[in-house]
C-alpha cells in the first residue's frame, strides 16, 4: 500500500515537472521590473478620481434671483454698498 | 508618528514614501500573473489607488506589504478573468512536429492558448506555483486561501493542461 502511494507521487512530480517544462518554454520569462517610476502616473490616477468642485442647484438659484433683483431695482447696489 | 500611522490619517507623503517602497514588489508580483507590462502598470497603479482609497480601514502597525499584495493579487486575477473570457480555444489542433522553427513556435502559442482556457483561478496559481516557482504558502497569503486550496487548484491544472495538451499531441 505504501509503495503503491509512494509510485502515485513519484508518478505525479514527474508529470508536475513535465507540464512545467512545456509552460516555461511557451510562456517567456517576463522582466518583473518596473519600466519607470510610477508614481507620476499614481497622481493623474488621484486627480482623475478627484470629484470636480461642483455648485449646488440652489447657489445658481440664488445667484440668478440676486441678478434679476440688480436688474430690475439697480438702486438696491447702493443699499448693499451703504452696507459694506 | 511613523509612516503607515502619517498614512491612514491621510498624509500624502506617507503615502508617495509607501508607494516608491513598495511599486517594485507589487508591480512583480503582478506581472509575474498577468504577463504583459502595460498591463501591470495600470493594475500597480490601481492597487494603490484601492489602497489609498482604504487607508483609513488599514490598522497602522498592520502588514502593508501583505495587504497590497492580496489587493495586487484579486485585480491581476479579475483581469486574467477578463482576458480568458475574451480568448477562445480552437476545437480541433493538428498534430505537429517540432522540426521545424515555425512549427515549434506554432506549438508554443497552441500550449499559451490551452493555458488560457483554463479557469482563471486555476491559471494565477498554476503560474506562480509552476512557472514563477513561488512557495504554496506565498500564494495562498496572496490569494488569501489555505495551502492545500492552492495545491488542489495546481493538481487540477496539471491534469486539464494534460487534456488539452493530449488533444493538441503535443508530449509533456
């Protein structure tokens, strides 16, 4: 019985080492080296994923509501001028 | 405060520190997988992207190196998923002959072809294990499975790998 399993694991290293050797010579070494620094490329990374700085709905509201008032009433600037 | 402590809180030259210690391991740890440089380039940078984007979940005194490879790790292996969803074995190879140059390099890209049809998990750990030489132990951190998974995972490569290569004749 132990021969029989020590024959099966015999028989399994050889067939490990024999698909081994057909990856290595299909599949080629690679260069694990990093080509450049990439670090550059880590921060356009970050500034890509940075939310753009966005106004709310409600601040063009009130900024178009204030401009209609300015058009209609200009006297009211001198009010806000009084008050600076 | 040391320098994973500066990263977690956010600290940007905690993090370029971290980076430039550790891009070369991630990147080789990737490439080692996915074979292709411009590929590991993007996936290096997405690790750290994931990870920056985590810092705050990461315990300071906590191990980097391993947490970057197991993020390094799942990214190589969901685009290995991708790429082996994108190619398709032929049905039927012929028999060939290594006489001849040509042939030969025919046959090498039949066996590339056979390997990427195998499951993708299947394929990460038969490439570390097999072709990468990588301890079991190191692959099964990485991949955060038990040793024997990534040993049964490379068996039942080795025997899908056998199939194919018996179909195509080509002799392991």
């Amino acid at each position: 019985m132990k021969a029989g399993n020590h024959l099966k694991q015999v028989h399994l290293k050889h067939d490990e080492e024999e698909v081994r050797a057909v990856l290595r010579g299909a599949l080629p070494a690679v260069d694990t080296e990093p080509p450049r620094d990439l670090w550059p490329a880590m921060l356009r990374r970050m500034e890509e994923a940075a939310p753009a700085a966005r106004v709310p709905w409600y601040d063009w509201a009130l900024a178009a509501g204030l401009a209609t008032v300015v058009l209609f009433f200009p006297k009211v600037l001198l009010l806000f001028a009084y008050h600076l | 405060m040391d320098l994973q402590e500066r990263f977690t809180k956010g600290d940007l030259d905690a993090f370029e520190a971290l980076f430039r210690q550790f891009q070369g391991r991630v990147y080789a740890w990737i490439m080692r997988i996915v074979r292709d440089a411009g590929h590991a380039e993007d996936l290096t940078v997405e690790t750290f992207w994931r990870i920056y984007q985590a810092r705050a979940r990461f315990r300071p005194d906590g191990d980097f190196a391993a947490w970057a490879y197991r993020i390094a790790t799942n990214l190589a292996l969901s685009h290995v998923k991708r790429r082996s969803r994108e190619d398709e074995l032929p049905p039927d190879e012929p028999s060939v002959s290594l006489a001849n140059p040509a042939v030969e390099q025919e046959e090498h890209e039949q066996i590339r072809r056979a390997f990427q049809s195998l499951p993708a998990k299947i394929q990460v750990a038969v490439t570390l294990a097999l072709v990468e030489d990588r301890p079991y132990q190191e692959i099964a951190d990485a991949l955060g499975i038990a040793t024997g998974t990534v040993k049964s995972r490379v068996f039942r490569g080795l025997q899908l790998l056998r199939k194919h290569l018996k179909r195509m004749r080509v002799h392991a």
